[in-house]
C-alpha cells in the first residue's frame, strides 16, 4: 500500500551530520534505515523532501530517469547552494553532471573518449613515478611528515593537471579556493565567488590551449571542434575539482583506518594481491562522500512504499546504503577479505563517476607504494588527536601525522 504523506507536513529531521566515532557514519541513518529507509528530511532551504538510507533504494533512485540531477529542480540537504559538490551556477553549458540524458549523454560519450584505454596506460606509470618521487621527499624530511600535505594531496593533484594539461603551480594557487568552496561553513556568495574564481582560472587554460596544444585531455576536447570553450571549461572544472577531492580523502583516510587496524594492516602487507578488493572493502566502509547525492522527482513515484511527489527533492545517503546490512553482512567490520561486492561509492547509473577508473588507479599505485616503501609506517600522534575534515563535501583527515 502506497503511503501518502502531503509534502507541507513538518519533517522529522535535517540530514543527520554528526559523528560520534571518526569513521562510522551518524548513528542516526541506521536507526533511520532500519525503521523507515524512504523518510522525510527537511532541507538546507527548507524544502521537504526524502531521504534515502537503504542500498536496494538507493540504487533505484539513482538508475531512474524520473528522477533528476538538474541543479535548478533539485534542492540541497546540507547548504543553500552547494549539497554534494554540484556548482552552484545553473545554466552553465558543459556541466554534465546537472543535466539529465540526452544531454548528459553527449558529453560524457565525448569525455569517456578522451579517457580512453590509451590515456589511461600512459598515466599509471607516471602516478607510479610521481608517488615515489613524493616519497623520497619525505624521506628527505626526516622520518616524520603529514601524510596529507606531502602525498595524499599533491599525488591526485599532479596527475589530475598531468591528464588535463594545467599548471601545477597554478593550481597550487586556486587550491584553497577549491578548499572553500567545498565547505559547508562557507556562505551561498562565498561558494559562488570560488566558483567563479576556479572558473575563470581554467578559461584562461583553455584558450592557451588553442594556441599551444599538447598531448592532455583538454587540448584534446579542443581539437575536437565540438565543444565551445565555455563547455571545455566547465567540463575541465568538473575533472579538476572532483578528480582531485575524493582521491585526496581516501588515500588520507584510508591509510588513516589501515594504521588504526593492524590486523587488516597485516594481511594487507602479507599479500598485496589482495589489493583491489581491499579498495573496493575501502570505498565502501569509508564513503567520503558523506552527506549524499540529490535528485528531483519529475512525476509522482513510488518508492518503498511512500509517494514521491513530482518536485520534491530525494537525498540518497551513499554512506548509510553502503552501511546496509541486507547488503553487505556485518557493515560495520571493516573486512579487506569480504567478497567483492558492488558498493554506491562512486554513485550508480547514467551519473556514476566518469573517472573512477582513475580514481581506482591512483589508489592503489598510492596506497601499495606508501605502505611498501614504508614497511613500519605508524601514525606519529594519538589516533583520536587526529582531526577530520568534518564540515566538507568530502570526508577526510585534514592533517595526518605519521612516521616511519
């Protein structure tokens, strides 16, 4: 039986945020799975909406076409204008990731073309030179550093500018620009200034590149002769500032749970094969994403039981989906042995992240190299003195003291 609820009924909760352990998600979205895993949120605007908890859910939302990712139909759970790392811009050609098929279909074909099977080969040996090249700084330092500023940062950030083509000191200077606009705590105009800033620096990348192109993948959107300079841009933005957040976090994090769990640690060490279910087990139980994805229902839908109405907003919270017992026995345990199984990590369907396969590779060069080269790697402070990232789109450390 279909549930009506009328959309001006009061809600009985904002999206839960707080953490009681550093990395469990808020209790909160378990208890909320378990008793109701389709449920009423209230928005950052006050919309009222759904939350979803449950993976089954999850996916079903995020494999329908009637719910959209359009940016000016969808509201967001935790800010005014920026809920899960969508530009707060609307109307901007070339951002794919707020448009709906078949638009959305025609840039991401052309993006998948330029990271490509070719693009990729030629890339892993320079994530893998770059990594040791990182740690022989460090080595250089003593036998102590932040983990955070010396590797798990610069190592996604030198690549992501290696595949596009854009300066790495320039993007040294636009980094705590990027850094901003991602926080929860940054107002609507402060986020829409950052964007605008990080806009107009890779504008100017993009009409350099008219003049001196060179093998990367934004010379290569502009010799298509496809796009407007204006669409390269936004599709450069997209790649530049997801393709280096996420990264950063799990390599921060992870090595962060890996330090904290020497046994999982040890049978990581032991057999390093393990490796890329191992990242599977970590994308799962870590979800940096933390606060979710939104969509908008475009017409009435039925979904576990409750009418979505058309317009609403539904926030799925990827790490409560990933945290499902119906799906993943015992959630809660990190267990790097787990049989592989599909985890949201990377969200589902036609908006699944365009560059996971990159984000892959650069975690697990990252993370077999870091804990090969340093075999007695140790966390250097008290592991709850360690501090996170708690106010930002994406879960991580902000600094990780470790030593070896």
């Amino acid at each position: 039986m279909t549930q009506d609820i009328a959309p001006t009924e009061a809600a009985p909760i904002r999206l839960p945020i707080e953490r009681e352990t550093v990395l469990d998600p808020p209790p909160k979205l378990a208890e909320l799975r378990a008793e109701c895993p389709v449920s009423r949120l209230t928005y950052a605007d006050g919309h009222i909406g759904w939350l979803v908890t449950s993976f089954e859910m999850a996916r079903a939302v995020l494999q329908d076409a009637r719910f959209s990712s359009r940016p000016d139909l969808r509201h967001s759970a935790v800010h005014q204008v920026l809920g899960d790392g969508q530009p707060p811009e609307e109307d901007v050609p070339g951002m794919f990731v707020g448009m709906d098929p078949p638009e959305h279909t025609r840039y991401r074909k052309l993006i998948t073309g330029e990271l490509n099977v070719r693009r990729m080969r030629l890339l892993e040996p320079k994530i893998e030179q770059t990594a040791l090249k990182l740690i022989e700084e460090m080595r250089a330092g003593g036998n102590t550093a932040d983990l955070v500023s010396a590797y798990a940062s610069p190592l996604p950030s030198l690549v992501i500018c290696e595949l596009l083509g854009v300066s790495y000191q320039g993007w040294l200077k636009i980094r705590p620009v990027s850094e901003k606009m991602l926080r929860t705590d940054s107002s609507a105009e402060e986020v829409k200034q950052c964007f605008a800033d990080i806009f107009a620096y890779l504008a100017e990348v993009v009409a350099a590149k008219h003049i001196e192109p060179a093998d990367d993948l934004i010379s290569g959107l502009v010799a298509l002769d496809e796009l407007s300079d204006v669409e390269i841009t936004a599709i450069a933005f997209q790649l530049f500032t997801a393709g280096h957040e996420t990264t950063m976090n799990m390599l921060s994090l992870g090595t962060y749970t890996l330090l904290t769990d020497p046994q999982q640690l040890a049978a990581l060490r032991a057999d390093f094969s393990l490796l890329d279910g191992a990242l599977e087990e970590l994308l799962r139980f870590l979800t940096v994403i933390q606060f979710g994805i939104s969509r908008a229902a475009l017409e009435d839908v039925d979904l576990g039981g409750v009418t979505v109405r058309a317009g609403e907003s539904v926030t799925i919270s990827l790490p409560a989906a990933n945290r499902d017992p119906a799906r993943f026995p015992d959630p809660d345990r990190l267990d790097l042995m787990r049989p592989a199984s599909s985890n949201v990590a990377f969200g589902f369907g036609v908006h699944q992240c365009v560059a996971q396969q990159l984000a892959r590779a650069e975690m697990r060069i990252g993370f077999r190299t870091l804990l090969q080269q340093f075999p007695a790697l140790r966390l250097a402070i008290p592991r709850d003195e360690v501090e996170m990232r708690d106010g930002a789109i994406v879960y991580g450390a902000k600094s990780l003291p470790v030593a070896w």
